[in-house]
C-alpha cells in the first residue's frame, strides 16, 4: 500500500511506502547509502546516548534527528502516533520522582508552591528523559527511512549468518502480522456490533485476554503454513544448500558499498568510539558539565 | 516417455484422526504430461498432492502406507532439498508460502536454497519474471499487490526453482475472474512447452479440462475415476454426484443427448468450440426431423 498526495498537475503520486512496521518514503536521499551505512548511522543516534548524560547533547540529538528525517523525506505527520508514548514516558518518570525522590541527605529541596521536589532525583531524571527520547527519536528514523529488506541486507553485509537475519526477519514480519490480524480481529467485533466504548474497564480488559485465543491459534496456523512453505522450498536450517558449498545473497548484489559510504561509517565509528572514550575515559559527558545544570545549581545555591 | 510419478497402494491417516484420508490410492503421472484433479473439498485432493511433494509424510504426523516414487525414487528417502528441486509447489493460499520481505527475494530464495550460483540465479528469476508478467511487482512487499499478483507471484517462485514436476493446489480459488484468466494462461504457456509434468488442482473444470491430458477424480480419499477429459464425462451424473461440477458446454450436450437430440454416441465436449459442433449437430438433426428445439 502506498500513501498517495494529490501532484501539481492534478496526477496521484505515491510518495510513501508500507512496511510491516509503518511507512517509509518512496524516495529519499538516504535510500544513495548503502543499508549498512544507514544502520551504522542508527547505532550511532540509537546507542550513543549511552554515553551521554547531558540533557543538552541529547536534546541536540533529538533535534538532529528530527532534521535528518526532514531531509529523508520522512511523514513526520506520522510521529503523532509516539505522541502518547513520550508523554506517558515523562508522566511515569517525572511522577515516580516526585513521588519517591530517595532518601539521600545531599539532595537538596526547592519548594514549589505546596510541594518539596528534590533537585538532584528530579534533575537526574530529566536528563535520563531527554536520553531515552534520543534513542527513541534514532529508532523511529531507522523505522522512518529503512524498509525491512534494507534491515537485512545490512545485517547479512555485516556477515549475520543467513540464519540468523532470516530469523530477524521473520520476527519483523511476525510483528507486523499479529497487528494485522488484530485489527481483523477487532473489525469483525465492530461488524457484529461490539461497542468498545460502552464496556466497563473490567470487561474490556476480559475483551482484550479474549483476543489471545485467534492471535494464537491464527499465530501458529501461521507457523505451520511457513514450515511447510520452507520446506516445499528446499530450505533446511543446517544452511545446507543443493549445488556447492557457499549459499549465494543475490539480494546483496543489488547494493554496493561507495567511498561516501566508507567515508560516513568511518566517521560514524570512529565519533562512536571517542564518544565512549570522552565518557568513561575522561567523564566528558557528565552531569557536572552541563550548562542547564550549572546555571540552576547556581540560581539554587547549591554547591 | 517414462513415469514421472508412480504412486503405489498409499495410505495415510492424519494423527488424531480415525479414518484414513488415502485410501489405496495407485497412480502413474507420465513424464511432461498434464494432470487435473477434480473433487469435491474434504475428499484427499490436497493430501494427495502433500504426498506427491513430500511434505507428508516428512512434515506430518500420522500413519504412512504404500509409496510414492519420483523419477523412480521413494520421496520418503529423499531430503526436504532434494524433493524441492524435483517437485515445486503452488499452495492455494499464496500467503502461506511467503518467507520474504520484497518479490524479489521472494523468487531467489529457492534458488538460494538449491545452490545456484548469482549469474543462474539471475537467469532464472529473469525467466520466471517474464513468464508470469511481474516484473512491475519486484520491489514491492508480498503482503502489498492483488491476490491474483500474490498467486502469479507463488507461481512464479516455484517456476524459477525449474522442478520438472509442477504442482498447484486451487492456485485460482482467492482471485478475480480477471486473475483467473492470468493464471490459466500461465498454464497454457506451460502446458504448450511440453518439458514439465503439471498437476493442478483445481474446481474450475471448464477451465481445466482443454489443459489437461488427464483428469482425475477423487472422491472417499480413494481415485474414484482417471481418463483423458474427452472420456472424463461419459458417466456424467457419477461425476457431478462426486461433486466435481461439469462445464456449462458439457451439461448441454448431456441434456441435448438424454432427450434424444444428440446421438447417444457422440462424445461429450469439454471446450466451447467444441460444443459449438454439437450444437450444430442436434440442429441439424432436429431440422431433418422437423422437431422443434425448444
């Protein structure tokens, strides 16, 4: 299925792409690099937030993210659906930590109205939010700018063995399914007159456990039909194949590694490695180097 | 010409079930000849042709009996690999059979899987591509073209692995008239190649028997009748009472031939144009007798 937008002259152009996990834009200027290049670029924005306490590097990354999927012609229409999820992630963090700071002696208290939060607890947590929204915000623009085959062809580039990136692709493909089946599932309720909304929390969470029953039977149907399919098509697990020693990817030979794609995962690692060597080297990316904290430990009085 | 298949007293019982979905079935398929079988649901057609293509008894459980011999060689002792490049089949969902993320690697993967090397690979999926028609399609998810492009999709990966056997299971029974037609010129273009031993289940006969060198009937898990389709209908209401529905040109003549417009000798015809003939034929005797034909 492709998303399709009304073009100047009055023609439907498709602009993005279905994938088993959401949509991708039919060109874009990502799609000149080779998928490992694009999957070094994910662990990059995906993993280095690890690294990196600052709240300040972190939010830099969202933002940068944020532009790359704006050049990779990504729908970011479609980032309202994490809405919920980065709100509902700051509600449970931000309210633990109002609710149950710790008990340190060194925590400072700053009165705000009725209430005593705890700077350090709350600070920390703030700077783990923008954390977490970094590696959230590289995910959805490796979901955003890479299609399922794009995910593969980098893992069997990276020498996965042909096992083990079949095995992740069918997990993909398993996922996107039992959505799919879900929705059929809850269509057929709604065709026979089921309102949702007019069941009480209690019988909609019955509803919910209800729906394991098909999911699973249809899940492992499913099952079967591939084992069968696998097996009508000569495959076996050994990775044992009928002429020769070596299984051909003929998928690979669709892609090449350019000198601007040495070039990017060259920097990309090599901006990996010094971000972990700044940090657990030297502390670069501490807590007590951000300019957000320093300036409100200062305009708080605290040491 | 030697046999393809030979099929000797099989048996099978699915486990948990009581009674046997085979029942002594003997069957011998010629080499580059054209199969159909016909029937009503429920009655062995699929699990006949599970045996043919190994996956029972290796991938079932139940009770096995008899044999199946491909090219002379029980498919019992033949590996999953092996089989596949000798016997490929179309499944009647296409769905079921995709492993892949794009078309693409839809089509190479039994090629990958059988050994090929990248330049008979890309010889194959070409070949395979242009006699199916979806080189538009490659790019594409499985999940994401038309079911009558999902089935020429199936079709088109069994027929790049090149088996010499081909088999498909009701490979029209999800799709449009329009997709309909795309597969049954598929098999036309097969069938005029003569080089590949095709056996298709299938409920449209009207369709089926001008394609067909045989027809085979199965009714009870057991062969209730075999012929060449010119003779498959000679006992009409033993195969409509079998559930197989005859065509539309066949039923004609059957009345025009019980209310003694058409001589009790003349074959039955399965093809319109032949029907056409006997049409003709029945005016023609009408005219000399001067019997209106109502």
């Amino acid at each position: 299925m492709a998303i399709t937008a009304e073009a100047p002259g009055g023609a439907r152009a498709a602009k993005m792409r279905k994938t088993l996990l959401g949509y991708v834009p039919i060109e874009s200027p990502f799609y000149r690099y080779h998928p490992v290049t694009r999957l070094v670029l994910f662990v990059f924005i995906g993993v280095v937030p690890i690294f990196i306490d600052m709240p300040e590097i972190n939010f830099a990354l969202v933002v940068l993210t944020i532009l790359l999927l704006l050049w990779g012609k990504a729908d970011l229409k479609r980032l309202r659906i994490y809405m919920p999820m980065i709100v509902t992630i700051a509600i449970f963090m931000f309210l633990v930590v109002f609710l149950a700071p710790g008990n340190d002696p060194t925590y400072t208290p700053v009165r705000i109205g009725p209430a005593t939060i705890y700077y350090q607890p709350v600070f920390f947590t703030f700077a783990s939010y923008w954390r977490l929204m970094a590696m959230l915000f590289g995910t959805i623009l490796y979901f955003s700018t890479n299609r399922e085959r794009d995910m593969l062809v980098a893992l069997r580039s990276l020498k996965l063995p042909f096992i083990a990136s079949y095995v992740v692709g069918f997990s993909i493909r398993a996922a996107g399914m039992f959505m799919e089946d879900f929705s059929t599932i809850r269509e057929a309720e709604q065709a026979r007159g089921l309102d949702k909304s007019a069941l009480k929390l209690a019988d909609q969470v019955k509803l919910y456990v209800m729906y394991l029953v098909p999911l699973f039977s249809i899940a492992l149907r499913r099952a079967d039909e591939i084992s069968h399919a696998l097996f009508a098509r000569g495959y076996n697990f050994t990775g044992k194949v009928g002429r020769g020693d070596k299984r051909s990817d003929y998928i690979l030979t669709k892609y090449t590694m350019t000198k601007a794609d040495w070039a990017w995962v060259t920097g990309l690692v090599l901006a990996f490695v010094a971000a972990a060597v700044a940090e657990y080297g030297y502390g670069g990316f501490r807590l007590v180097h951000s300019p957000i904290n320093i300036l409100l430990r200062q305009a708080l009085g605290i040491g | 010409m030697g046999a393809a298949i030979v099929i000797k007293n099989l048996e099978w019982k699915y486990e948990h079930t009581t009674q046997f979905a085979l029942r002594g079935v003997n069957l011998e398929v010629e080499e580059n000849t054209f199969l159909g079988i016909v029937g009503a649901n429920e009655q062995g057609k699929t699990t006949l042709i599970n045996c043919i293509c190994g996956l029972i008894p290796h991938s079932f459980n139940g009770v096995y009996r008899g044999s199946v011999e491909i090219y002379g060689k029980p498919v019992l002792k033949m590996s999953g690999l092996e089989i596949a490049t000798q016997v490929g089949l179309v499944f009647a969902d296409p769905e079921a059979q995709f492993t892949a993320m794009t078309v693409e690697e839809e089509l190479v993967f039994g090629l990958e899987n059988t050994g090929y090397d990248l330049g008979k690979i890309k010889e194959r999926l070409d070949w395979a591509v242009d006699v199916t028609m979806i080189g538009d399609l490659l790019d594409k998810s499985p999940y994401d073209i038309s079911g009558g492009q999902k089935q020429r999709m199936a079709i088109a990966c069994v027929l790049a692995m090149n088996p010499p056997i081909i088999i498909m299971d009701e490979p029209t029974s999800m799709i449009d008239p329009l997709g309909k037609q795309f597969i049954f010129d598929i098999l036309r273009k097969l069938k005029d190649a003569g080089d590949r031993t095709i056996i298709v289940v299938e409920h449209n006969i009207e369709q089926l028997a001008p394609l067909a060198d045989q027809l085979l009937l199965m009714q009870g898990g057991q062969i209730s009748k075999v012929a060449p389709p010119a003779r498959f209908f000679d006992d009409l209401p033993m195969v409509v009472g079998s559930g197989a529905y005859p065509p539309e040109v066949t039923s004609f003549a059957y009345w025009l031939k019980q209310s003694g417009r058409l001589p009790q000798e003349h074959i039955l015809p399965y093809r319109f144009e032949d029907g056409v003939d006997v049409a003709r034929a029945a005016f023609n005797s009408a005219r000399k007798t001067d019997e209106p034909i109502p």
